[in-house]
C-alpha cells in the first residue's frame, strides 16, 4: 500500500470514490496537477495526494487505530464462521399456520456521528475536532452532524411457519457490511433465526450513521470504523429482529407487485434510460385481518437529499415508510432494490425536504393502493437459502472515474481494504413471493436479469433486496463495465462482477424452488 504508483492510484480511486451520488465527476487537471508536482521531501504519493485533496495522511494515527480495532473485531466475529458447507436451505410445506411479528427500533447513534453516503462532507482540515457539534469525538475524516431531522430506524419482519423462522429487516443507513450481518445473525440465532432466513438490507439514505463501515474503502463516505458506534448499531438491529420474534401471533400474509411507471426514479448513467419500475408489496395481518406490518421493495438511490444536509434523515423512503405508518397503524419496512443506475425523480417541492416529503407521500399512496389488492393467507410454504460465494482478487481502474471515462488499461489492487471471500448470498419465499439479497449497489440490468430468471423457475414474483448482507460496492454487467464511468470505476472484482452475481443469485432461486427439501 505504501509502494510508488499503486499508492498513488489507490488515492486517485478513494477520491474519485468520494464524489456526490448525483454528480460522480472527477477533476482531471487535479490529479494530472498532482502526479506532476516533484515528491516533497520524501513524501510518498499517497500522502502527498490525500494532503492535496485535503484528507489527511494516510498513516495518520487515528487511521491506523482504526485498521488496527477493525482488523481484530473482524477476526473475533468472522473467523469462527463454519463456511465449509457452501449452499444450505429450508423448505416447509405450508400445512401449518403462518404466524407474523413486526419490531421497531430506532438507530440514530449519538451526537455528532458523521453521516454515511457523500465524500464531499470531508472536514476542511480532517481530524479537527470540534467539541461543540462534536463533544466525544466521533466525527474524524468527515464534518459531525448537526442533529436530527427525523430518526432512523431498523424495521423488522418475523413469519413463522411448522417451526421454521424467516426474517426481513430495514435499516436507515447506507449499506449493510458483511461484519453488521454475520454480527447481528450471532446475536438472533439464539432466538432461531438462522443465515438461511435472513436478509438486512439498508436503505441507501444518505443521511444515516456513518463510523460503522469497517474496511478502509468506505471511510472516506463514511469515516473511520468507531466501536462504540458499530456495536450501537448492531445491538439495535437485533433488537428489533428480537422484538419482532417476541411479538409474534397467528396471522396473514400476501403480496403483489405492480410494473406500472410511476415516474419516481430515473437511470442516472449517462445515455442510459432503463429503470426497473416495479414496486413490490408484502402485506402482513394479524389473524383477524388488521394491518400488522408492511414491507414495500423499489429501486432507489437515498439522495433526494444532498451532501450539503448535515441531519440525520431516513430521506424519501423514510418519508413514505412515515405515511405508510401513520395511516395503517403498522411496522412499515423498506427494502431497496437494485439501485446501482438509478437516483430518484422529483415530483415537485421547492426544496430538498419538500421534494422528499412529496416523493414518500406519492410512494405510500401507490403502496396502499397495491395493498388494497392483495389477498393474504393464513397458510405459505416458507423457504429459506443461503450460499457462500468466492470473491475474485478486488481491484480498481481508476480511469474509469474520469469525465470522459479513460480506457482503464492501469489496475490497482485492493488487497484487505474491502470485503473478503465468503460473501452472503440469501433468499427467502414466502407463497408466491421470492425475495434473493444483492450485497451491495447492482444496476437494473443486473436486477432485471435475476428477475427474469425467478420467473422462468416458476417464481414470477422474485424480487431483489439491494444493499444486503454485505457490501462490494457496485456490481455492473460486462457491457457497462467496459463502457466506464463512476458505476464502473466502483465495481471493485473486474468485469465478471455483474456475471458473478447474477449467477449467485440463480443459485439461491434454484435452492428456493419448492422441489428442493433442506440441505442443512
């Protein structure tokens, strides 16, 4: 990492990689202006790029604190983790009755977490501290946060069926890493929710806790990995699966989904205009037809509110999940989808709140009206799968991220500064509904390939929870790999990323199908 040109090109793609959502530019001159400058007495590359960009040496202490307690928590969580069987499913027949439980539990973390999502919060001068916003210290690479506009939770769905437990959860926050999965599975197996039937998927808002990414790559959206953040976080994610374990009754399932345009999103890849409509709804009820919990699945970027908002906010999905809320008297989830291409469309509003108001109160009224569809039942088979996949050697082409995107002939390796092997795969059918995880940002090609597939295995409702399980970054198909651009340039495992996952994704769609029996 410290060596010549591949600590120069590592820099050029984390600050590329800290560009706005929306307006993921690169300035050439910049960086051609830097790699020219003469090295400064010594001063490796790296350093002296981060210092230009105004991001503080790499090898400051604090960062390497950081590596260091990230580095042994990943070991303590991860390293007994048995992957030696790698595919592993559950299958009920449905004779048994369904049995739903919804939890709640707030995640705003403590005053002055920097939020997760934008780059260009990075501080003036990082690591100043500013005990006033700030007063423990948490925000170090980028500005504290200046309170709370609305809190950000994790929402948590718990069907039962014959002794079998599925669960669904959303989190506000801007991805769910490999470490806050395996972590919050430990600490809900007790309570016999098991990897084959659990899937976290966060929100993508941009407005919710950052110090909670633990490989390196991230903290420059993020900021360095904070224990006393992470656990927070994790201890109420599974509080919520818990809650929802705990209140658990006889009740009535469904679900529906509509492709009709409804002109909320839109793709942001230059010359690209594909969007995946559809939006999916899982209605739960309690045994006498009365709203238990709601889980709504769409394809999404959380930035309706931009970089310059420094509140914590569960943005225009939170907004809708709040109406939803409010007019049902239920737990309302969302689940993104594949979002990778596509950022939301205005419906109106003078300003970034406005327009967010006005996006979730358009999305809940296309979720009720879905709703008011679906007819439920108190029996569903239940099946749950999981599948451990092998990662290839992660690597970046910087040039990827120039405006106009560069050929990308130089590589960078990305050795230890992102997700390992053993990435979570998982799916979970209830009826007639598929729900398979993605880890991390895929673009709607991607989602619409993998849909397609669950439809020719006789799941014409397979839908896709984005930003679960783990996080790789972004995953696009060979096609848009080799075009180039911010997507491109942040698909970290080469162009077989997109192929990868879409073939791991099969994989857990063919475990889900009703001929096949456990495997645990």
């Amino acid at each position: 990492m410290r060596n010549s040109i591949q600590s120069w090109m590592v820099c050029f793609a984390l600050a590329a990689c800290g560009t706005s959502a929306d307006a993921h530019s690169i300035d050439r001159a910049f960086f051609e202006e830097v790699a020219r400058t003469p090295d400064l007495a010594g001063e490796e590359p790296v350093d002296r790029l981060m210092r230009a960009a105004g991001m503080g040496p790499f090898d400051h202490p604090l960062v390497q604190a950081a590596m260091e307690v990230a580095e042994a928590y990943r070991s303590e969580v991860l390293d007994p983790i048995d992957t030696s069987r790698r595919r592993s499913s559950f299958h009920t027949d449905g004779l048994g009755e369904i049995r739903v439980g919804a939890g709640s539990r707030a995640v705003t973390p403590a005053r002055g977490c920097p939020l997760a999502g934008y780059g260009d919060r990075i501080k003036t001068i990082p690591f100043l501290w500013n005990p006033i916003l700030d007063p423990l210290y948490y925000a170090k690479l980028l500005k504290a946060s200046h309170g709370v506009h609305d809190e950000v939770y994790a929402k948590a769905l718990v069907i039962e069926s014959d002794g079998e437990r599925a669960c669904l959860v959303g989190v506000d926050a801007v991805g769910v890493t490999q470490l806050i999965f395996e972590d919050v599975l430990r600490a809900v197996e007790p309570y016999g929710i098991e990897r084959e039937g659990l899937i976290i998927g966060g929100s993508h808002s941009h407005g919710g806790p950052g110090d909670a990414a633990d490989r390196f790559l991230w903290w420059f959206a993020a900021d360095l990995f904070d224990l006393r953040i992470y656990r927070a976080l994790v201890d109420e994610v599974a509080g919520a699966i818990i809650d929802a374990v705990a209140d658990l009754e006889p009740g009535r399932i469904g679900v529906g989904s509509t492709n009709e345009d409804f002109g909320l999103s839109r793709n942001r890849r230059e010359g690209q205009t594909i969007v995946d409509p559809e939006l999916a709804v899982l209605r739960a009820d309690d045994a006498g037809g009365n709203p238990k919990a709601i889980v709504f699945n769409f394809a999404v970027h959380g930035t309706m509110l931009g970089g310059d908002n420094m509140r914590f906010t569960a943005d225009c999905m939170g907004r809708a999940r709040a109406e939803l809320e409010t007019t049902l008297g239920a737990t309302a989830l969302f689940l993104n989808g594949t979002e990778g291409d596509v950022s939301p469309s205005s419906v109106g509003g003078a300003d970034d709140w406005e327009r967010s108001q006005l996006w979730g109160e358009a999305m809940a009224e296309h979720v009720l009206s879905l709703r008011d569809e679906i007819t439920t039942w108190d029996r569903a088979e239940l099946s749950g799968a999981h599948v451990f996949v092998d990662l290839p050697a992660p690597y970046m082409r910087p040039g990827f991220f120039l405006e106009p995107p560069a050929p990308g002939n130089m590589t960078v390796p990305l050795f230890g500064l992102v997700e390992r092997n053993d990435t979570n795969f998982s799916g979970i059918r209830v009826g007639p509904a598929l729900f398979v995880s993605m880890p991390g940002e895929a673009t709607t090609a991607i989602g619409l390939e993998i849909k397609e597939y669950g439809d020719s295995r006789g799941h014409p409702r397979s839908f896709v929870v984005g930003l679960a399980n783990g996080h790789l970054g972004y995953m696009v198909s060979q096609d848009e790999y080799w075009a180039g651009g911010y997507e491109s340039g942040a698909t970290l495992y080469g162009p077989e990323t997109g192929p990868l996952m879409v073939e791991s994704a099969e994989a857990v769609i063919d475990l889900l199908t009703p001929s096949r029996r456990r495997l645990r």
